[in-house]
C-alpha cells in the first residue's frame, strides 16, 4: 500500500468505518477486517469501532420510525414490499429479527424503521439491538480479518498485492450498494 493511502487508512480508517457501519455495513467491515489483517488497523478497535456504528445507527433509525411511523412508510411505496416482509417476519418471529436482521441482505436497512414503526418497546430493542450489534461486528469483522489472512497464505505476498485486493472489495462493495439503490428505486 503507498504511503499515503497508508497513512490515510491510519488516520481515518476508524471514522470511516464508523460513518460506514451506521449507514450501512456489511462492506466496510469486511474492508476494515481485511485492513486490520494487515496491519493498519487494529481488529479490536474495529469490532468495537463497527459495533458502536451500528448500534447507533440502528437505535437512531429505530426511534425514527417510533416518531414517524406507518404513516411515513405509507407515503413510500418503494419500500412496501421490504416493510410488507419485516413486519410479516416480526409477527412470527421478533426476537430473532432483531437479533439477526444485520444478516438479511436487502432488507438490513429499512429493519430498525420498521421495528420502530411496530411500537416494540425501546428497551426490548435497546437490548436486543445491543446482542445483534456485538455478534454481528464480531462475525463480520473476523471475516474479514480471515480474508486477509487467506489471500496472504494463497499468494505468498499479498503485501505486494493487497492495494489490488482492496481495490476489489471497494468495487464489490460499491457494486452492492449501487445494485440494492437499484432495486429499492424500482
């Protein structure tokens, strides 16, 4: 990695994966995991990093959707067909979407809102949320901080490569994210 990326990564990798983790995340942990791996972040600080991003951002959405609620997702015809699913899946299972709703692609975001929405109560969620948070960034972050470590023994010197590597996940990463802006457009 050149110096400066390096030292971009040093001084605002953590930021980064904060912004990213509360609006988001799944990409920019598996990156930061990655990133860690080699040495320029530190895992710790990148699951407590993720951990308190996402907390955060799903707490914050959660009482969103309890100030606007069904009315507001009423007015957004887009999101009928993932709030319709949400809240069909929190009927027979509430628990467990709240636990697991971070490992639901394409429905990650809209969830808190909609758990919000639902009226459950802020400190079943604020629990719940805080379990679902901590495993989540546990998971995520080791995965990539696996994957690093897989494409080093694969290579030899994923240090000469890895520039290239993390070019990949920020392509797939943003590939991802444009395609679920696609669909939730459609």
């Amino acid at each position: 990695m050149n110096m400066d990326l390096q030292q971009y990564v040093i001084d605002y990798g953590y930021w980064a994966l904060f912004i990213g983790t509360f609006l988001e995340g799944e990409t920019i942990l598996v990156i930061a995991g990655f990133l860690a791996s080699r040495g320029y972040l530190e895992l710790p600080w990148v699951v407590v990093t993720a951990f308190l991003g996402t907390f955060a951002g799903d707490q914050t959405f959660f009482y969103l959707g309890r100030l606007k609620g069904i009315a507001f997702l009423e007015k957004r015809p887009l999101w009928h067909s993932k709030t319709d699913k949400v809240f069909d899946m929190l009927r027979r299972h509430q628990i467990k979407v709240v636990l697991g709703f971070r490992f639901l692609y394409g429905i990650r975001n809209v969830t808190p809102f909609v758990i919000g929405a639902s009226r459950m109560h802020p400190g079943k969620f604020f629990v719940l949320n805080f379990l679902g948070a901590l495993v989540w960034a546990i998971a995520v972050g080791f995965l990539g901080y696996q994957f690093g470590h897989l494409a080093e023994s694969m290579l030899g010197q994923a240090k000469k490569y890895e520039i290239y590597f993390l070019g990949v996940l920020i392509a797939v990463g943003l590939f991802l994210f444009w395609r679920s802006t696609r669909k939730s457009a459609k």
